[in-house]
C-alpha cells in the first residue's frame, strides 16, 4: 500500500463519494465496439458522456475536497522538479496525433477568424494543428528553455500554478481556448485554477483538459492515483462543476481502437492457407495499433 505524507493530521478522505453519485448519460461507452477494418485515417473522438447538475453530489461552490485528496508523495518545491529542460514527449506518437486532430476538430467549430488560445502547463510542443490561423498562443508554464522552445507560443509566463494559481495577468474573457495537456493530475490547487479559466474564457469558449495514463507518480496528486479512467474523468469534471456556472461539460476518448479481425477456421486455412497468414498479420497490426497510449479530454464550455 501506498502511504502519503498527511498535512495536519487530516485522514486520508479519497473524496470519490462525492463523484461516486455519477449516473454517467452516455452517449457514446468508453468501450462501444470499434470499426472492423483497420484504418490508416483517424476515426471522430468519441463522447463518453455529458455531466449534468445531478450527476454530482453536490451543488456548485461546495468544494468537496480535502487536502489529503490533493496531497502528494513529494510535496517540494515544484520549482526545482521542473528546473531542468525535457525535451520529450510524455505520451505515445498515435495519442499525440488523437489530440492535434481533436483540437482542430473543437476549434475550427468555434468558426472563428483567429481564436486566441492559452496553453497551461505548457513546455516545448503544444500539439496545436498548424492548418489554423491563431490570433495569439500564450504559454504558462515553468521551465524557461522549453517555453523559448515552443515556436507556437506568441508569448509565455513563467508559473507555478500550485503556488500562485491566480492568472492575474489576464482580463476577464480574454481567450477562446485554454487547453492543458497531461498535467491535470498535477494541480494542487484545481479550484482556484478552474475558477481563473472560466474567467479569463470568453462566452462560448472552451477549455480542453486532457490526460492519458501516465504521470510523473510523486507529483500527481493522492486521489488521481488511487482512481481509474472512469475515475479520473468524473475528478476532472468535478473541478469544472465545482468551481464555476459552465454551460456543458463533456467526456471523450480519443483513442481510435480497432476490433481484432475474425480468425478463418481451420478448414478455410487448410483449404487456402493464404487466409492464416492474412489473419495473422492483421491481427498483428490490430494489437500494435490498440497497444497505444489511451487519451482522454474532458472539455467545459463557458
């Protein structure tokens, strides 16, 4: 069993009572049975779910959350964990190009001219498509040589949000997209966060939190761990329910999954062996493909 270091005394109090109310309207599973053929084109996200004012156990602005939800196994410094450059990708070729695909889909839907996007927790890449003319792409983020790294960044600040979650340097409504990649599990103080983007968005804007199933494991908060995919969406969810009036919050899996080729029976193999040989290596290709990083966004729309 894991232990976490507990602030104050507080017990350890996984708050996924408060999420685990959910009654998931969903539109589409999370496991609905995938195309047959395999496809070299990526297939549209697929909805999960949509969240509504019921699906949670409580109202907006009771914060359920305790500090043992969002402790941490390493509780230093952020600063010095972040303070060398890693000019790396942290999930797999196949998710990160799910995500570019899901990001133009959402934001040439938003039928704007420029949009003008924020990226939090960024680093070196924002995996935003090039096909879109930006207005301006602001960074926030906390190692200076990544960020002068990202050439799709305008502008970046250097932050850490889980010291100064407040984005003060920004009006109200000043953006179109704010989009997060892989650093949700990160925040320790979500609330705060939450409430600054709903902020800073603009009417109808959106905001983009996505994850995958890999983290740096001391640094992703207590609950995040202790949960599965499932768990993790409705966690992310909550944030967006509790901290400010969204007009929809919305699940999706990027992850475009194959359904593995019939097997030819032995008398279709014996009487054209060619058969066995094709399964094989469709079946091949089929796990390969599966085998991928899964991706997740759960997007809030103001």
């Amino acid at each position: 069993m894991i232990h976490f270091p507990v602030d104050n005394q507080i017990e350890m109090n996984f708050t996924l009572l408060a999420i685990a109310f959910i009654s998931f309207r969903c539109e589409a599973l999370l496991l609905a049975a995938p195309k047959y053929s395999i496809k070299t084109s990526r297939m549209a996200a697929k909805s999960i779910c949509t969240f509504e004012e019921t699906d949670f156990a409580g109202r907006q602005g009771e914060w359920p959350y305790v500090a043992s939800d969002l402790n941490r196994l390493d509780n230093s410094d952020d600063s010095a964990f972040y303070d060398s450059p890693r000019f790396v990708t942290h999930i797999d070729d196949s998710a990160i190009s799910a995500l570019t695909d899901f990001y133009d889909q959402e934001i040439s839907a938003l039928g704007l001219e420029s949009p003008d996007v924020l990226d939090l927790c960024s680093s070196w890449i924002s995996h935003l498509p090039d096909t879109v003319k930006y207005g301006k792409v602001v960074g926030v983020g906390m190692n200076k040589q990544e960020l002068e790294a990202n050439k799709q960044l305008t502008n970046y600040y250097l932050q850490n949000l889980n010291q100064q979650p407040r984005l003060a340097q920004f009006e109200d409504n000043s953006f179109d997209v704010i989009c997060n990649v892989v650093s949700v599990d990160y925040l320790t103080k979500p609330l705060e966060i939450f409430q600054e983007m709903h902020r800073i968005l603009r009417p109808n804007g959106i905001s983009l939190m996505s994850f995958s199933n890999r983290c740096f494991p001391t640094k992703a908060i207590a609950m995040w761990l202790q949960a599965d995919d499932i768990g993790r969406l409705t966690i992310v969810a909550s944030y967006y329910h509790y901290s400010a009036e969204w007009k929809s919050i919305e699940a999706f899996d990027l992850k475009d999954t194959q359904k593995a080729p019939q097997r030819p029976s032995a008398k279709e193999m014996m009487k054209n062996p060619a058969l066995g040989f094709a399964w094989m290596s469709a079946a091949g290709a089929v796990a390969k493909s599966n085998s991928g990083d899964p991706m997740f966004v759960v997007k809030g729309v103001k």
